[in-house]
DNA sequence: GACCCTCTACTGTCAGAACAACCGGACAAC
DNA sequence: GTTGTCCGGTTGTTCTGACAGTAGAGGGTC
C-alpha cells in the first residue's frame, strides 16, 4: 500500500486574520497542530509539498516554512528532503513546558492547593549566588510549600528568589502559583534549565507527601531566567514518583 | 554601570567557507556557541544588533537571524524585541539530546561498557505494539543490557525493536551503542519521547546495579522515531539515581 | 518633579525569488 | 544482473526588500 498522498480541505485554513495581531505562520501552525491532534491528519500522513501549499493558500513559502518547522520542533511532524513532510507517529504527548506545577494541574482539570511551609527572607548562601548570580548575602527570598492535587500532596517546593521579589507574602502563595505571581509583576519567563534525579525521601520529606521513610522521590532543581537573561528563580522541588513524571520530547535539529 | 556595547571582534567570523557544504548560519552558530562558552562572549553581553551584523560579515540578514535563532533554542541567548540580543547568565548545561547513554558516556571521558544480560526474538507484547505501532504477536528483539561506566554499574536498560532488527547479535550489543548500531543500518532517529520517573528497586534490579533492595532508582521510558516518523525503538532504563541525572534546556517560543 | 510625547534603535513578520542538495524511480550501459 | 546516469519532485539554503511592533531615551509641558 503506498503512502496516500494526503490532500489537505482547504477550509482549514479559510479564515486566515490577515489583519490580526496574531502571526500568519502561528495561524498555520495552529491549524495543522489540531488537525494532527484530532486526526485529520492521521500518523504518517504525507503533506503537501511547501510551494503548493504556500500557493494555495496565498502565502510565500518562508511563512509556511516557519509553520511547519514549529510543529517539526514541537515533534509532531519530520521533514526529509526530497521526500515530503509527515505526521510522525505515535501519541502526542503533553511535553514539560516553561509552566509551574499549579499551571499544569490546572490545566489537566486537577484542583491544585498551596500549603506555605515557611516564607523569609534570609541572606543568600552560596548555592543561590552560584544559581541566581546575586552578591553573597544579599537578602533573598526562600519559600517552602507543599503542594496538593485533589486533596493528595504531591510535591514539596522549595524556592529562592532574588531581592526584588522579598515582598511576596504567604496570602498569595497560598492562593496562586509561583509563576503567576512572577508574570503579574511583568516578568517574563524565557529560559530555565532542569536536572532531573532521584533519591530517598528525608524523614521530614516522607511524612509531608505520606510516604514511608527512606521511599524514592523523583527530584528537580531548576533555574529560570526572565527575557533579559538575569535568573529570577531557583527552585528544588521533590515529587511523589507515584503521582508525578516529567514527559520530554527531543526533535534533532 | 551601563551594559556594555559588545564589540565582537571581526577574526571571529573570518575565515567563513562560502563553498563547503557547511551551511553559512551553522557557521555563525559554531563561532557564536564557542565565544559564549568561553567567557569571550561573558554572561548579559549584548550582541551586536543583526542588520549590522549581517552588513559587516557580507551576510543577510534571515542568515544571521538562523544562527541566532538556534543558539536562543539552546537557550545561550535571549532576544528582545526593541532592546537586542543577550547572552543567558547562569552556567552551560550538556543536554539531553537525541542520543544514546554509551555516546554520552564516551563524550565525558567515561569509558562505557555494556553485559548483555538477555537478548531474544518474542512475538509483540501489548506494550511492544502500543509503542511501536506494530502488529500484535509480530516479531520484536526484546535486548536487556547492564550498561557500566569505569567499572561501575550504571544502568538496565529494556529495549525492544521492530523486525527488522531481529538479526542484531549479542555480540555487536556488547562492542557497541545501541544506537550506533542502528545508525549504521542507514537509521536516522528524529524525534524521541520520553518519560522520566522514579520508583524502588526490584530485588533484581538491586542486585544488578549493586543497590540495597528498595533503593531509588531513576526510571526513563522512550520511544524513538526514525525521519520517516515510524517507531524504531521503545525502551524502558533504569539508573543509578547517585551516578547519573538528565539535564534539560526548556526555552519559551 | 511628574507626566506625556516623539524619536530612535532594535527585533518580528512577510513577500518573492533563485539555486543547491537530495531522494526515488526509470532507464541506459556494462 | 549489476551499476551508472538522468530526471522530476521536494526540502534546504541564501538573498533582497519592506513594513510592523516594542522598548528605552530624551525632550517638552504642566
């Protein structure tokens, strides 16, 4: 059976806001992306060719390009040239993206609760000036939370922000998540890098999550950095491996 | 004290190969990627602005635009818009990338060595065919491997295969990375999915990676897809929580 | 001094075009 | 039969050119 040559409805991308503040190749890439999501386009489905697409819709080829390589680095399609583009198979997968906890349970219907351990500023030691780059001593703020899904704890938190975040107060980390609170204050997360581990819950760590002493946790220590590349958050969090694991995806570029 | 205006010296982008078949915007990747990661590009530098780059080097300018786009999804830099381009404070992490254990061990110095501990021809299992997207009770090569670093256990690692890679022996398993192997059949891994967890030890497993019985360990289970997006491999590693970490680079598009 | 406006400097988006590299198959040559 | 060669189709690379959107700095007014 040879591979279909897929014909893609055009209404798929009838209303195209030309006008909108929303890019071209973003409206195109959304587009595809549900249609993979929904089978339209089912895996190992052939495209068509970029230069018949862009002239059937319109538009020059480096939009198109632009579209397609998105949803190329978000996994769902891979190119070969001389040959075509294709859906690639196998489930799509919600990948880590640059989200706190709350926003992923959030999303995934999950009713996420905060409970503050402790808040304080404290002077910095070193491994927050090795993460966040401030001046030894320099007052920080460190936060430790627990935080639940549907009544069940799920993972503690433990954060170190820089000076200009020391007014944080327990009120709104109870009620929003960290990264929220960030944007509401016009911050703008760009890049974070992770290390992912394991090792045996402390004794403090087991009874928060209810776990029994020296159980595995899966570990996570992360440093984010706003869009002028200065780090705004340090982060080591312990999750309950029964009820939390981080889903990556890699493309080869 | 003003960010200072980065000069970036000339010799850098000198001797550019406008004929090989290195692409010009991997070039200009290279170069950048190396002044960054030897401090001559230091942390919250600001490149020179792009149509003056592009101008200076005889360039245009959607070329410079590449190589500094690739570097951003590296997340080295950071561009805003109106303001220029920055280098990320906070120290290089080696990623995760699209290969396999025994290559990243050899690239650290580390010498890689793997006990074949079973490998056998068995119809499809309903995970086998959930993941590789082949028919049930269809022929895989089910591969369990003890992989060592300088003579220290490291990780089990489960890996099952489509057919046509039932004739892999256990001899070339035990000389080589899995995925060297199939690279040298003509196979291109694209695109991977991955799920990182953590869980206690079988007794099995335990004693395989010289661990007491419940120990931690760190868990990862992938399927790898070729450049025609099918499934070519779906694997299921477990790791020595104390010997080994992923690190992974999240960048906001 | 505080506020608003404009101006400047940058990145973001889009068009249109040309050629290179590569794949697969068909066909010819050996 | 095997190997080499060509050809059509497709993505990869690169260029030129233009305009939009955003942030910061500076100047003006109140």
């Amino acid at each position: 059976m040879a591979q279909s040559e897929h014909r893609l409805p055009v209404e798929l991308f009838l209303d195209l806001d030309r006008s909108g503040p929303v890019p071209l190749y973003y409206q195109i890439a959304s587009r595809l992306e549900q249609a993979i999501l929904d089978q339209t386009l089912p895996a190992g489905a052939r495209l068509e060719n970029e230069v018949a697409l862009a002239a059937r819709l319109g538009l020059s080829r480096p939009t198109i390009r632009r579209a397609i390589q998105d949803l190329v680095d978000k996994g769902l399609l891979v190119r070969r040239r001389g040959i075509g583009t294709q859906v690639v198979h196998g489930k799509v997968t919600r990948n880590v993206e640059l989200t706190s906890l709350y926003e992923d349970l959030e999303r995934s219907g999950q009713k996420p609760e905060t409970r503050v351990l402790s808040v304080e500023v404290v002077p910095a030691d070193e491994a927050a000036v090795e993460a966040l780059g401030v001046d030894p001593g320099s007052p920080v703020l460190h936060v430790q939370r627990l935080r639940s899904a549907d009544g069940v704890p799920l993972a503690i938190l433990d954060n170190v922000l820089p000076e200009q975040f020391t007014d944080l107060d327990r009120e709104a980390l109870e009620k929003h998540g960290l990264y929220q609170l960030l944007r509401a204050r016009g911050v703008t997360m760009r890049v974070a890098k992770q290390r992912i581990g394991a090792r045996a819950a402390s004794a403090r760590e087991a009874e928060l999550l209810d776990l029994s002493r020296g159980a595995p946790v899966l570990t996570m220590a992360r440093t984010a950095f706003d869009n002028s590349g200065v780090a705004v958050e340090f982060g080591q969090h312990c999750y309950r491996p029964d009820r939390y694991s981080f889903e990556v995806t890699l493309v080869d570029r």
